[in-house]
C-alpha cells in the first residue's frame, strides 16, 4: 500500500508540474490582458491596432514593426524552420525536428527558437545556402496580413524586426515587400558553415545605426505585439506604438497574388504544402505508401500499352483531363498533304515538369520524340518515349530537330526550363522555322504534397516525386494549330519571334497565365545562383 501511494505522489506530483508548464502562459489571460492594457494606458504613445488601418498621412514616416507579431498572420514558426529543415538538410533533419516538437512546446519560447536554429542550420554550408532567398519567399507572403501590409505600402522607411534568422528572411522582406532595413539575428559561421547558434541580441543598437541619422526627423511608429520586450531597443524611439493581439490577427485578410508588389514567377523546393505539425505528421506517414505507389505506376507507365496502363494509372489516383479543338488540323496542313506524310507534326508546349511530353504522348496514345534542354542521364534511361538532347546551337540543333521530324512527331517545350506559377517564359523562336504544321498544347499540373520540379536538387527525382502525390493532375489542352515561318513572305528574324510570341500567347489566354521576357538563365540565377548550364559527363 505504501508503494502504490509513493507511486501516486510521483505522477501526481509530475502531472501538476506539466500543468503549471504547458499552461503557465494561458492561465488567467483576463487579468494578463488586464496589465498590458494599464500599462499602455500609462503611456500616451500606446494606441488601438485598428485604428491604424485608417492613417493616411505614413509617407513621412518611418514604420518599425515586429515581423512574426505584426506582418505574419500565423504565430508559430515551426513551419518555415520545418522548410528550412527538409530543403537544405533533407528528409532526416526533418524528421528530428519534428520528433522535438513536444519538447518545443515545454521549454521557453527563446529556447525552443534555439533548438530550431540548431536542429536545422548545424552543418550546413553557408554558400550554398538558398531557401531563404528560393523556398522561403512563397510561404512568407501567402502568411502575410492584408492590413498591414497596406499600411507598409503607405510608409516612407521601412524596418523590420524579427527573431527569425537574417538568411531566412532578409530576401523575402527586401526583394518582395521593399524594407529598406532588416534587423534579424544572425548565425555563427566556422569555416564557411553554420553552427547553428545564433549570435546574441544585440539590446543596445539604435535607432540612428540602422537608419542613419538624417532620417530622424520623421516620425516613427512602431507596429509589434504585446510582448514586454522591446527587441533592440528600436521600439523606445517610437513616437506612437500600435500594439497588435491575438484577435487583430484573426481577422486579417491574405494578400491576393494580384497585389503583390513583385510578382513571385520563381520559388524551389520540393514541399508543395504549408508543414504544419499535422501537415508534416500527414507527410510522413504516406511518405512510405507514396513511394511504393510511385514505382508501381512508374513501371505500369514504363511495360504495358497506352489503352491498358491509362484506366490502371486512373485507378492509383493519376488523373489526365484532355481537350481537343473541332478542328485538330489546320488549313495549311490540309493544303499540304503530301508534305505531311514525309514530315512529323510539331507540337509545341509550355513546360510544367519533365513529365509534359510524356503526358502528352498518353493523351495522343502515340509515340512522340521530345527534345529537351536538359536531362539527366537517369531520365533519359527510364524515359518511355524517344528523348533527343538539344546542344544550345542554332546551326546544331536545327539541323537535328530537321532529322528528328523526317521520322516523325516532334513534341519541344521552348521556354527551355519549368515553371511552377501561373507564367510563361520567353519561347525560343527556334521551333518557328522547322514546320509549317504546329500545334501549341496548353500544359497545366497540380501537386498537392511534393513538386516534380526543382532547380538546385536532383533532377532525376523530379518524377519520382511527382507521381509520390496522392492525386496529382494534367491537364492537356490542345489548340489550333498555327502557321510556321513560311507563312511569312519575308522570313525576317522578326519573323521567328513573331511566331514564337502567338504561340506564346495563344497558350497563355487558353491557361490565364501571364506571359513574360524572362528565360531560363534568369531564373537559375535567381534560384541557384548559376546559369543552368549542365555539361555533359
């Protein structure tokens, strides 16, 4: 008996201690919000959050704001570290953060940041470092509050303070919501890699270093939480404060993608989802199922016929929409039909993964030969269809495209490279001067959980990772066909551009994409800081 009592003492005692822990922060909020508010009342500076929403007169004005309290609608940080994790340490570092959450949630607030740095910078190298300025971006701002955001914009400087580390967010805040100053924490490097510990804060810098001092004449305002806190003193050289709650934050609004003031073209990463705990939890449990899925349908794609692996591969979950114009052949081919029988058609898609000519092929149950910019050898082994590797020479690769459809139907995807948002990129005019019979085909995917694309990973595993999906989509859409360069009486340069920009847009309209300039070097240097040239082995 006096055993079992000793027992009970123990967990009673260690219940009570998990108690005063977990709701330490929750208990009596009334009298917690009670204190705050006395304290603001005290100071005169201290006003309401919405009545913010209507200040007009903010160009003269430097705005200070807290970015996980202020900017960002969600309070946890858990899933931009969950990123950090899974894209630049992989699926193991993840899968230790994620086994701490517990522990995270016990400890401190400032210690469990700690643990994050830790868990997901240690041993990373700081040069090749990139999701802060490639993955990140894209889940900030589908975070960031409406209402704050529009009274950034009315601003004149801007700076930002957040516990997050510098390299996680300085990109996002500079590059897509023009801050002039960012004030993060930063890491300790050793010998050009992070140790995952951050340097500590530094209370004591001012005002006047992070902005200079000529621009104290403005007034400054400052948004941030109810914290006690001020990080880095900035918040004492504010003229009038905007504390923003809990309850502000629920009624914020998300910033539609129209509004943004940099439209976000390019992002990387394999994560097409938000991790939230429930989310991650989500994704690892169907990691195992989704990659014994994928083999099985990669090898259903790869050993039997279109009629007999379409209905199967509908079955696991694939899914292929496909739509067809009345008029599948234009008058210029109907003209022209002796030299249809000795030439291949050209059929010209936008580029939404390395699966579009494959997908293409399935729709037109037909063999195709795809040519491509780029590809691993690993792909072009395992590749269903016929994959012909372009040289990035005019003379070259006109002359093997010329063979190429002698044999037969040719599928290219001239913007050269993938892109995951709803844009184009710049056609290469290129394919305007090999046939008089094109069919542009309008290409859009949907990935709920990994991406089958990136720019800085293996290449190999893009379609590994598109078909690990549960339900992942196509949708084939072809279009009527256009007239070649023959077409033109003069076959000027302007010409093959001319060709390349219908085709371009006529894609476009049927997608509701946006077309642009931008190519494949613009995006490599945005997201892996090279040009995307691969060399041969």
């Amino acid at each position: 008996m006096a055993k079992f009592l000793m027992k009970f003492s123990f967990f009673q005692t260690l219940f009570f201690f998990f108690y005063r822990v977990v709701f330490r922060q929750s208990k009596n909020p009334k009298a917690l919000h009670r204190n705050v508010s006395n304290i603001h009342a005290k100071d005169g500076k201290y006003h309401k959050y919405p009545s913010f929403a209507h200040r007009s007169n903010l160009s003269n004005q430097t705005l200070v704001f807290n970015v996980e309290e202020a900017l960002l609608k969600s309070s946890s940080l858990f899933p931009y570290f969950m990123l950090v994790a899974f894209e630049a340490g992989g699926l193991l570092r993840a899968f230790i953060l994620f086994v701490l959450y517990p522990f995270l949630c016990l400890v401190s607030e400032e210690m469990g940041l700690k643990i994050m740095v830790l868990v997901c910078f240690f041993g990373i190298k700081k040069k090749s470092f990139r999701v802060g300025s490639a993955v990140l971006p894209k889940f900030f701002l589908e975070d960031v509050g409406l209402e704050t955001f529009e009274m950034l914009k009315k601003g004149g400087k801007k700076v930002a303070v957040s516990n997050f580390p510098q390299v996680m967010i300085e990109s996002f805040l500079r590059d897509y919501l023009e801050i002039d100053f960012v004030v993060g924490r930063e890491l300790k490097v050793f010998c050009g890699y992070f140790l995952g510990v951050m340097e500590e804060k530094k209370r004591c810098t001012a005002l006047e270093e992070i902005i200079g001092s000529e621009s104290l004449g403005y007034d400054v305002v400052g948004i941030r939480g109810l914290k006690k806190s001020l990080e880095y003193n900035l918040f004492s050289h504010c003229k009038e404060i905007y504390p923003v709650r809990k309850a502000d934050k629920r009624s914020w609004q998300h910033v539609p993608r129209e509004e943004y003031l940099k439209p976000l073209i390019f992002h990387d990463g394999r994560l097409a989802f938000r991790p939230t705990l429930l989310a991650t939890l989500t994704m690892f449990m169907w990691v195992p199922f989704g990659f014994t899925l994928s083999i099985i349908r990669a090898i259903i794609a790869l050993m039997l016929p279109y009629r007999i692996s379409i209905p199967i591969l509908a079955y696991t979950g694939l899914h292929l929409f496909l739509s067809i114009p009345q008029t599948t052949l234009h008058p210029h081919s109907l003209q022209n039909s002796k030299n249809r029988k000795t030439k291949g058609r050209l059929y010209v898609c936008n580029h939404r993964t390395l699966l579009d000519p494959l997908y293409l092929s399935f729709s037109l149950q037909k063999d195709l030969t795809a040519v491509t910019y780029s590809l691993s050898r690993i792909s072009e082994l395992l590749a269903p269809i016929k994959t012909v590797r372009l040289a990035r020479n005019r003379d070259q690769d006109s002359k093997m495209m010329e063979k190429l459809l002698n044999q037969g139907d040719l599928v290219v995807c001239p913007e050269g490279t993938t892109c995951r948002e709803p844009y184009l990129l710049r056609f290469s005019p290129l394919f305007a001067e090999m046939s008089d019979d094109i069919v542009p085909v309008a290409m859009d995917s949907h990935a709920s959980m990994f991406y089958g694309t990136t720019a800085g990973g293996l290449k190999c595993l893009d379609p590994l990772f598109f078909l690990m999906n549960p339900r992942p989509s196509y949708n084939v859409q072809m279009l009527d066909g256009v007239s070649g360069l023959s077409a033109y009486h003069d076959h000027s340069e302007r010409s093959r551009f001319d060709v390349a920009s219908h085709v371009q847009n006529e894609i476009g309209r049927a997608l509701g994409f946006d077309c642009t300039k931008l190519t494949r070097r613009d995006k490599y240097l945005i997201l892996a800081g090279n040009e995307g040239i691969i060399n041969k082995p």
